[in-house]
C-alpha cells in the first residue's frame, strides 16, 4: 500500500463525525375553546383539531379533542 493510501486512510479514521444533540423546543399549547380543572387537580382544554368523523352507532363525531395541561394553579 501506497503511503499516500494509508496517510489518507488514518486521517479518515482519526477525524471523528460531530455528534450534536438537537434543541428540545417545548410544543405550543393549543388555544382552548373550553378549559377547565379536574376534581383531581388537573387542568384540561378542549380545542377543535378539525377532524369531524361519523359512527354508524354515535352519529357525528366532533373534532374536539381533550388535551392535559398540566396542574391546575
């Protein structure tokens, strides 16, 4: 082998790739059209997602979704 070839190979070994942790951003909370807290302390919202779907057994579903939110305070 060549010493061009294995001058080449240790300095493409020895170069470690940069390992960078991505930024954790916390989600946005949604704009609640209902809110509220629980008998447990929890607090709740009820936001439309957009999504309205149909049971044969229900009928129409609304597309409120509950979320947690955390404590209440």
């Amino acid at each position: 082998m060549p010493f061009r070839s294995i001058l080449t190979v240790l300095l493409l070994s020895a170069a470690a790739p940069l390992r960078t942790t991505p930024a954790v951003t916390p989600a946005p909370r949604p704009t609640c059209d209902y809110a509220f807290c629980d008998e447990n302390g929890s607090s709740w919202c009820f936001y439309w997602r957009g999504v309205t779907t149909w049971d044969a057994s229900r009928g129409v579903l609304p597309g409120e979704t509950r979320v947690p939110l955390g404590t209440c305070g």
